[in-house]
C-alpha cells in the first residue's frame, strides 16, 4: 500500500507525463520526416482513387499481422500508385512497422491481379531487390487493376 501511495506522488506523475508527451512528440516529428513525399492531389493527375480501403504488406509476419482495416487511401496517377495512411495514425502505428505507406513507379509494378476478393499487388524497388507485396480489400479492385495494365502498356 505504501508503494503504491509513493507512486501517486504529483512531482512522479508530472515527470512520467512529460517524458510521455516528448516522447511521443518526438516520434511523431520523426515520422513526419521519414514518410514518403506525396505530390499534392490537386497538382496530380488522378486515373484512379478508392478509399476506406483494408489492407496489409506480406513484408513479414509482423506487417500480415498489423495491416489496416478500412482507413487506406489508394491512388494511381499516370506514373505511379500511392498508398497512404491518415495523418492521425502516425502517432499509432510504428515508424515502417505496418509497411503500408508507398510511392510505387507504375513501371515497377511486376504483378497485380485478384484471387479470393483482395487484389495482390507485387512491386520490385530495384531489378536485384526481393519483391514486396501487398494485399488489398478493395470495393473497385478490377478498375485499378485495368487502369495500372493500361498505363504499363502506354509506357
């Protein structure tokens, strides 16, 4: 009882208030600064857009774990596919931990197609670098995946 009473002290709580609040001050500035740069949506050139859409990397265990549930943001300009997350969660998800926040060049889309309601997109960052896929639950899945083979082969 004694230890739990010397715990409530309010100079103890003050502290761990303030290094909870700079800490996560900190991490959300850091992942501000390490997000992808995503060109403004006016300026952009949109071919297709869908959002509140669920979804999850296959990068490792942890990301098929974590995914996202209807608070994606997808959209494919004439050169590349976005994934994006809202501002809000930065504060929640781990900087790269879910590994859902992309700029993907259309040209190094190797792969996208659907099989059992998600449409798999697979994506090389660099011709010797292992493929990274994503998985997406998607309401329109065949429109991107007709606007994407449409603009590969434009290019």
């Amino acid at each position: 009882m004694a230890a739990a009473a010397g715990f409530a002290h309010p100079g103890r709580l003050c502290l761990l208030l303030a290094v909870f609040v700079t800490y996560h001050t900190a991490t959300l500035v850091w992942r501000w600064r390490l997000r992808p740069k995503f060109q403004q949506r006016s300026t952009a050139k949109i071919v297709f857009q869908e959002r509140r859409i669920s979804g999850a990397s296959q990068k490792n265990f942890f990301t098929q774990l974590s995914g996202a549930q209807r608070c994606l943001t997808v959209t494919l300009t004439e050169t590349e596919l976005w994934t994006q997350l809202p501002s809000f969660l930065l504060a929640v998800v781990p900087a790269g931990g879910a590994d859902l926040e992309h700029r993907i060049p259309v040209r190094e889309i190797t792969h996208i197609g659907e099989m059992d309601g998600l449409t798999w997109i697979t994506f090389r960052r660099e011709p010797t670098a292992k493929p990274s896929l994503l998985a997406l639950k998607m309401k329109n899945g065949t429109a991107l995946i007709h606007a994407v083979k449409h603009l590969q082969a434009a290019a």
